[in-house]
C-alpha cells in the first residue's frame, strides 16, 4: 500500500549532516548517519523549536543546535534528562536515492 | 541422450557440470564454449598466483583428462556469437551447435572508466589469467611505479600483488575510505594503516580524471590535479554482468538475465547461472551464491525440484597480514543498534549491529578469529538478548571482559613521545620507573617528563599505572566525554606522537567507545587535527557547530546573523553603502553596531545566506568569523593619525594583526586590541591578546577576558618594533594553538601551563621562529574567505526537495 516517494541523491546529504524538504506544512529533516541509514524527522525540536537539520547529527541521533538536546533519529525520542518527542516519517534509500513514504504528507496534513 | 550446450567455462558453470555427471552421467551430451582459451580453473586463486603464492597449474579445477574422461566436447578460446532460438543452435565462431537445453554461464566484464587514455596499452582490468600475466610481466623490474583505480576487494589484491612483485603501488580510490561496501570507516582507516605499512600508497577521494601517456601508459591525472607516476594501471572499478549474447538472443535482460528461483531464463529451454544473471532484483558478485545456483539448475535440468534462496554472504580479502571480515547487513534500516570494540593494543576493531535481538551485520578488522560464529549468529538469524552484554567479545567471552581503559597507552612502541616539551619517550620512562621512580614527582624529578607545560600529565600517569599494575592508582582526570576515558590533553598528545591524522585513527588509537563520537568530542577533535596537520587533515564540516559550518550565527528563530569584516574597525563609504543595501534588499530586520567595532545583519534567512555573501563579497567585504572558535576582531583606537596623545600607529597595526591572523581556528575564540597609548581606549587589557603602544615600543600582554570571567591581561613582553610585535603574537597564538584545550581562552591555558612556561616559548628565539613557520603553514590553507568558498555551493543551502505541491494534490 506504502508508494515511495524520490527525493534526491544519497550523496546530496553529507555523510553525518542533514537537508532540508519544504512540505506545504512546514521543513522535514532529512538526516543521514555515518554509515549512510537516512532518517526523516520534523525539523523542530520540542524544546523550543531548535532547527534539528543545523545539529551534530552522531550514531542515530542529532543534538539540537540551539541548547544541545539529544534527539533519537530512530524514534523521534528526547534521549537523556530531558523528556518530548518529534515526528518521524518512513524514509529508505534505493539504487542510491533517498526515498519518503508517501503516506508521510498525509500524516502531516492530520498533525 | 540430450544436447547441453554451456557458454561459459567459468567457476558457476564448472559446478554445474560437476554435479550433473556425478547424479546421471548418461543424462547429456555436453558441449562447452569458452572465450578463454582455457577451461576452468579457480578463478579466486588469480591473486595468489599473481603474488607468486601460487603457480596457474595449481589452481587448475578440470584439466584436460577431466573433460576427456566425462564426455565434454570443449570449444575453447571460441566465443558464442550468437543463439538462435527458433532453431535452437548456437553459433560459434567454428560452427553451429544444436541444443535441447542452453545453460548461459558468460560471467561478467570489467567496467572500465571512458576517460581519456583508457585504451592505452599498459592499461588493464583485473579479470582473467592474461590480465594476471600482463601484471607479472609488467613487474619485470624492482620499484617500477603501478597504479591501481578501485579500492574494492579486487583492486586491493591486486595492489597488494603487485607490491609483492616489487612494483611501488598507489591505490586510487573514489570513496573516503576503502572497501566502503563491506566496511565502515573505522575499518577502513585500519586496513589503509595496514596496506600503507608495506608501502602502497593509499589516495581516497581520488577521482581519476585522464590516463596519461602517448604510445603506452606513463601516469594518472586527478581531478584534484595530483599525478602520479605509472608503467602500468589496473582498473577495477566494478564489474557488469556479461549478457550480450542473452540480449541478442531476445531473453529478457535488466542490469543482468533475468532468471526465476529455478535458474530458467524467459526461454524454458534457456538457464543461465553465475555472474550473468539478475534474481528477485539482485546480481551476484561472489562465489558462495553462485555454488547454490549451480546445485538447483543442475536439479532442474534433471527435473527434479530445486528453489534458489539467496543467503547472506560474507567477505574476506585474501591479503596475508589484513585481517577483515564483513557480513550482513550494517548499513541501512531502522531500528538498530550498535556495540562497538577497540583493542588499540592490538589494532583489534569489531562492531556489531543488532536488530531486534538478532545479529544483523558485523565488521571486523585486525582478529578475525570469531568470525564464522557471528556469521553463524546472523545467518540463523539467533536470540542473542542473553548474551548481549558480552556478545561483542565473542564465544570464548561469555563471562565478560570489560575493556582497559589503559590499552591505548600500554600499545604505544617505546619510541613514542609522551613529553613533548622535554622530547621524553615512553621508554625513558619506563626505564626511570624501573630504576625506581615510582610516582609522578620522581617521574618530574629524573625525566623532566610532565614538569614542563604539564599537559602530558594523564599519559605519565597512565605509563605509570600500565608499568606498575596495581601499585599505583590513577587520579580520577575527567575524560573528554563518555565516548573515550581519555582526557583532551591525552588526546592532544595521542595525536602529535602517534602521528593520527584522521578522526578514524583518533577513535581507534584512542579506544573510543562509539562508532562516531558525539557533539561533545568531533568538535574537539577536529579541531585539534587541523591544528597539528593543516596540510594532512581535512577540515569535517559535519563535526562542527553549525554556526561554524554555515559560517554565520545561528539565532533563537533559526535565522542567522551576518557580519563583515571591518579591518581594525575601519570601514568606507563604499562598504557601508553596499551594507545598507544588501540590509534592504534581504528585508535584514535588524542593523547594530556591535562590541567589536563593526556592524551586524541579525536576521537573516539560512537559504539567503549565499546571495547576500555575495552581493558583501562583491563589494570587497569578507566573513568576520563572528561565529567562529578563531580569530575574531582586531579592536583598535585611533593612534597617531588622529588623536594627540597617540604614539604608535595603533590602527594601522590593528589592520595588519588582523589580516595577519583572520580564517585561523583557534581551541576559543580569540580577540585582540590594540592601544596607542596606556590610556588604552581600545580596551586591549581585557582581550585575549593586547597591545599598548608605548614611546619606546609595544607592550604585548596575554590572558584577558571580559565575558563571564573579568581578567586583565599578564605583560608576556616588551618588543621594539612592529614587525616583532607581529611575530610574537603569531607564536603565542600558535603555542596556544598547539597546546590548549578545545574551550579554554588563552587565560584558562596560561592558568594551566603557567606565566613563565608561555614566555620561554616566545623568548627562545629559535623556538620562536619555529612556532611562527608552522602559523604560516596552517594560515596558507585557512587565510581565505569561507563566504566566497561557501558561494560556490549555494545549493547547498536549499532545500533538496520541495514537496509543497504534491501535498495540495
Ligand atoms: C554581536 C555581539 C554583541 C553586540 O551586539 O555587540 C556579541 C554577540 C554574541 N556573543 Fe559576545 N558578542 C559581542 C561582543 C562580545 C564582547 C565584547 C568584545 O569582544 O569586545 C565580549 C566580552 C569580551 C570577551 O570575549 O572576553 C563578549 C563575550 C561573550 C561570551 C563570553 C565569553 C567568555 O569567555 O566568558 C560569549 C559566550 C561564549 O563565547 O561562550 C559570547 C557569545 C556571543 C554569541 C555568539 C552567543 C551565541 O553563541 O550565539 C552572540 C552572537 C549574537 C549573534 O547572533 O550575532 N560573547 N562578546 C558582539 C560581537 C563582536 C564582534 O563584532 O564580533
Ligand atoms: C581476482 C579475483 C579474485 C576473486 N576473489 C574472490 C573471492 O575471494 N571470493 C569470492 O567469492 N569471489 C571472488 N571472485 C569472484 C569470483 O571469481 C566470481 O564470482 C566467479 O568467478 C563468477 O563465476 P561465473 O562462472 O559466473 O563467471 P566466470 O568465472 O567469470 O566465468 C565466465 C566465463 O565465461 C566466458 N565467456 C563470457 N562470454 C562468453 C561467450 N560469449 N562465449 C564463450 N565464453 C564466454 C568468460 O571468458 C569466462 O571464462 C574473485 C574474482 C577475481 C577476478
Ligand atoms: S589610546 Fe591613547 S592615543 Fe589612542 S585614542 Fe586613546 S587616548 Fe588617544
Ligand atoms: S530548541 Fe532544541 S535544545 Fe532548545
């Protein structure tokens, strides 16, 4: 039932780093780790909105850019002391392109 | 009996020969073609014959006799040109051959870059004995230069082969590290340790851009326009499967044959096994599947049943003395996660990757002895929630071996720097510890060791405890951050006198405890490996805060705020018209007047960012590295030009410090001042870096702050001349540079080194001289504008997809 979604190149998101796709609802994060995994998460931290896609991204977690908050890619989960969670959508890579479940729009027309 | 015709005499069609004359010699008549004008031999074992391990006849698999005895008509060194399916003959150079059944066994061909000059002689892939041949005779003579492009498994056997025949061999390879498919960089880095300890030069990020040479090979050009020398150049790039003739004949194709789970072709009549074909999606580029296709279309044929299911696969490089195994899957997917080993002392790597309680992938380097049981764990796919906790050290460690925070300095060789003030090595301590100096004081007192700036403290005492064992107790140092038990200054010294020049090497000389470190550490020690290797390290954009990988202040909103350079605090009319309108053209919402004499853009969009450096570059202006741990402004008063109490050239010395020291990364930021009198105006007592001019000359003091610490400045010494008053503060930045801790301003430094430690460095004039060559050498790669390198990239700084109207659909 899942149509997947082409959004660009793997290696048009740098190794450890993030890009950004505009959606009528706001930016997703595209995150890809180290060992190229890509993730898609919201790109607002649920502190105070920190924009996740300018953070250290190391294993499968980002630290917010604004006041350091550990961010799982994974589940969207604040790891450590601090407590909330982000939005994550169903994101893959094929033949070296970096896909998006389409159901992701929808889910984010519901949010 | 039936007709069987094979195309291929490859190691795929060679079992199933095998197989089917051991289950019914009767069943075929066999006919076998072969472009090779050989049969089949075990095509896996060229890399040994290549390094002179083996000879060809020992890897023969039928000879001769072989093919006599079992009834196999051989067309060797005859090509399939075509088949005709109506007529159900395939057509060889040396006549037609009628089928019942057509096995299609082609293998696959090299791919070879189409840049130019890849049709020199001289030039060659890596597939067959006659390339292994024109190898072995291009090695003739000692030290002829060879370059081999890929640094895949084949090129790397290939590289390793040739150094073995006494060619000295460069490895070129795309990725950032080698065999990027079955390893990470972590293991990677150690493989290129290893292959570089016996003399193959390693290049990654290496693009090959042209094969140099007239009527024979002489070199390859980089896109980076290093060249190397070359007598001859193997590629191997990749591989394709050969399916030529399978395409003529009008059997579907995608990247290879398609077959089903029964090996058949869209033809019935037609198999095909091996290398050529493409199953469920998939292409096969290693044996292991290609035995088990072999086994089901040999059932087939006899019509019995038979369902090909790919395995997972393992790898191994057949190079004496590199020690890697990779299997599964340790790439994409949700949901894992990682354990991860180091053992520096024995250059032992092992990362295991776990995916709901199950074993999904593993790689290791340097002790691959475990490697079939983790093989064995992810192939049947076992419970392993139990042994978890001790999982990563294998089956004889199920009672648990904690790892030594102390191995990294227990691997260090003797001849290892651990004081780098005095030039004491690890050896010289272990003798005074022998002869019984027994603590840190004795230590000081017999070598110097640690009694000079003190940062190598944590290492002496490390020494100390892996020397004495229980009879000396470490005290408590704070490590970096939880990925290491290292401190910053172990780590500093780690990296001068191990010579680590890449992240990769930190992490596994330094035992660290995660796959990639974390926001705490990669800043850190980027920084410190572009400290101590400016020509070497290559600056990782992703291990820094984004302020200073975009260049520019990240604000509470996601915004960002621009600030040009004004030198010395000097601006134009010209400059401060192009600022209004760039202010106005980018809706900039607010314009200040900063604390370091110079004017702030706040508020400006991050995918703005490129245009608006451009219009400022455009008209003269560059990054003011607001943003950045380095040098930030030079504040300066008006001196002589204007004011009458002036007695030096206050601002025109400002400008020069400031063009001197821009684009420098410092372990802080790093702020400086200058004064034209003890009046001081410009407040240079409370800066990082101060100068007041005198009558008699510059008094140049160090270790002020005005932030969360007010300090004023220490005098660190009175200088004659501009010139020299240049030249200290580029030494005193660079012992800073050298020496500190990431996040310590140069009064926290100074607290930890002392007053009188700073000034031996500056006042040995030779050690003065060194320390401002190597500020110079660091300022030739990093004294340049990161705005106009960053407009190049623009794109970087958009969006990579805009899904806005597919969601109003
Ligand atoms: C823009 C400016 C304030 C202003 O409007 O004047 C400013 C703005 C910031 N300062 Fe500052 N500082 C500015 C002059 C100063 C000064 C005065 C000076 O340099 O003469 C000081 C005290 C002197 C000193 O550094 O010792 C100063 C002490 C700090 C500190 C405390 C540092 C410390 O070691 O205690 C921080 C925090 C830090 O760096 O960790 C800080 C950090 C910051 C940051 C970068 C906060 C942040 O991390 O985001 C602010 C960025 C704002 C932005 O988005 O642009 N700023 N800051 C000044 C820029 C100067 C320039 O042209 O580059
Ligand atoms: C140097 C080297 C080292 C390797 N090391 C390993 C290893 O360590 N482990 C591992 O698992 N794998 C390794 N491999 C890969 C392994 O050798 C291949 O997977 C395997 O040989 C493929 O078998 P195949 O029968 O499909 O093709 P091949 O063995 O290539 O046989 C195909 C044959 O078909 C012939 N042919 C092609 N077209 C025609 C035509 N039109 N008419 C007639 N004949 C034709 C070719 O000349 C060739 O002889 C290595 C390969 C090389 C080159
Ligand atoms: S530093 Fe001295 S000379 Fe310069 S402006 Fe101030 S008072 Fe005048
Ligand atoms: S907004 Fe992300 S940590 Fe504060």
């Amino acid at each position: 039932m899942s149509t997947w979604i082409d959004i660009a190149a793997l290696d048009s998101v740098p190794k450890r780093g993030a890009r950004l796709i505009k959606t009528a609802l706001g930016c997703v994060a595209v995150f890809r780790t180290g060992t190229d995994e890509v993730f898609a998460l919201d790109n607002a931290c649920p502190h105070k909105n920190g924009p996740l896609a300018e953070g250290i991204v190391h294993d499968k977690a980002v630290t917010c850019p604004l006041h350091n908050w550990v961010i799982s890619l994974e589940t969207g989960m604040v790891q450590g002391e601090d407590t909330g969670q982000v939005a994550t959508y169903p994101a893959r890579v094929v033949d070296g392109r970096i896909t998006l479940d389409a159901a992701f729009l929808k889910q984010r027309e519901v949010a | 009996m039936k007709n069987a015709v094979i195309i291929g005499a490859g190691m795929a069609s060679g079992r199933v020969l095998e197989h089917l004359i051991e289950a019914d010699p009767e069943a075929f008549n066999f006919t076998l073609f072969n472009s090779e004008p050989r049969g089949n031999y075990n095509r896996i074992m060229l890399s040994p014959v290549l390094s002179g391990e083996k000879s060809y006849a020992e890897i023969v698999t039928h000879d001769d006799g072989w093919y006599g005895q079992n009834k196999v008509t051989c067309r060797f060194g005859e090509a399939v040109t075509s088949i005709d399916r109506e007529a159900k003959v395939v057509r060889g150079a040396n006549g037609d051959v009628p089928y019942d059944k057509l096995i299609i066994a082609t293998g696959s061909a090299p791919f070879i870059i189409p840049v130019p000059g890849h049709d020199l002689p001289g030039v060659i892939a890596y597939r067959d004995l006659d390339d292994t041949n024109a190898m072995i005779d291009a090695a003739d003579a000692p030290g002829k230069p060879a370059v081999v492009i890929g640094g895949g498994l084949l090129g790397l056997e290939a590289a390793a082969g040739l150094a073995l025949r006494g060619m000295s061999v460069t490895v070129i390879h795309l990725n950032g590290h080698l065999m990027e498919r079955q390893l990470d960089p972590a293991a990677g880095y150690l493989l290129q340790k290893d292959l570089e300890n016996r003399g193959i030069k390693v290049h990654c990020n290496g693009a090959t851009k042209a094969i140099l040479g007239t009527d024979r090979v002489e070199g390859v050009e980089l896109d980076d326009g290093t060249v190397y020398d070359a007598s001859l150049v193997v590629m191997a790039v990749g591989i394709r499967p050969e399916a030529t003739v399978a395409k003529n004949a009008g059997l579907e194709v995608n990247r290879g044959i398609l077959v089903n789970a029964q090996m058949e072709t869209s033809d019935p009549d037609i198999l095909a096994v091996g290398e050529c074909v493409e199953f469920d999606g998939q292409l096969f580029g290693l044996v292991a599947p290609l035995y088990d296709q072999a086994k089901v279309l040999a059932k087939i044929l006899l019509e019995e049943e038979g369902s090909f299911v790919p395995k997972e696969l393992s790898t191994k490089l057949k190079v004496t003395g590199c020690d890697l195994f990779s299997a599964g899957d340790f790439a994409e997917g949700e949901g894992r996660e990682d354990i991860v080993f180091r053992d520096p002392a024995r250059g032992v790597y092992r990362r295991l990757v776990i995916e709901d309680d199950q074993l999904v992938g593993a790689v290791m380097y340097g002790d691959t002895a475990d490697s079939n049981w983790f093989f064995g764990l992810i192939r049947d796919k076992t419970e392993i929630a139990d042994m978890r906790d001790t999982l990563i050290f294998g089956p004889a460690f199920q009672g648990g071996a904690p790892s030594d925070p102390l191995s990294a300095v227990a691997a260090l060789p003797r001849e290892a720097e651990i004081c780098g003030c005095n030039g004491i090595c690890k050896g010289q301590i272990e003798d005074a510890i022998a002869a019984g100096a027994t603590d840190l004081t004795a230590i000081k007192a017999t070598t110097k060791a640690s009694a000079s700036c003190g940062t190598c403290t944590g290492l002496v005492e490390q020494v100390l405890a892996v020397t004495l064992g229980d009879d000396f107790v470490i005290p408590a140092a704070q490590s970096i951050c939880a990925c290491t038990d290292m401190t910053h200054e172990d780590v500093r010294r780690m990296i001068k006198s191990q010579e680590l020049k890449s992240m990769e090497a930190v992490w596994q000389e330094c035992g660290w405890k995660t796959s990639c470190g974390c926001h705490v550490c990669r800043p850190a020690l980027n920084y410190y490996l572009l400290a101590d290797w400016p020509l070497e390290y290559t600056d990782d954009a992703q291990s820094r805060f984004i302020n200073e990988r975009k260049h520019a202040n990240i604000q509470k909103d996601g915004t960002f705020s621009v600030v040009p350079r004004m030198w010395g605090g000097i601006t134009t009319p010209d400059e401060l018209r192009a600022i209004a309108d760039a202010a106005e053209k980018f809706a900039v919402p607010t314009v200040k007047v900063t604390g370091g004499q110079r004017i702030d853009l706040l508020g400006v969009k991050g995918e703005d960012l490129p245009a608006i450096w451009k219009d400022l570059n455009d008209a003269g202006m560059v990054s003011g590295h607001a943003y950045s741990k380095g040098l930030r402004t030079v504040k300066t008063c008006v001196g002589t030009d204007h004011c009458r109490f002036g007695t030096q050239d206050s601002t025109g010395l400002g400008i020069k410090l400031e063009k001197t020291l821009w684009g420098s990364w410092t372990p802080h930021k790093l702020k400086l001042a200058v004064s034209g009198c003890p009046r001081n105006c410009a407040e240079a007592t409370c800066k990082d870096i101060g100068v007041i001019c005198v009558d008699s000359g510059y008094q140049i003091s160090i270790g002020g702050a005005a932030g969360m610490d007010v300090r004023e400045t220490e005098l660190l010494c009175q200088v004659a001349t501009e010139a020299e008053t240049i030249d200290v503060i580029k030494a005193v930045t660079q012992s800073y540079r050298e020496n500190a801790k990431y996040l310590d301003r140069i009064y926290k430094w100074v607290g930890k080194v002392g007053m009188d430690w700073v000034k031996e460095q500056i006042e040995d004039l030779d050690n003065r001289a060194a320390l401002v060559e190597r500020f110079e050498i660091s300022q030739s790669v990093y004294r340049k504008d990161p705005w106009a390198e960053h407009v190049t990239k623009a794109e970087t700084y958009q969006p990579i997809a805009d899904l806005t109207l597919e969601a109003a659909e």
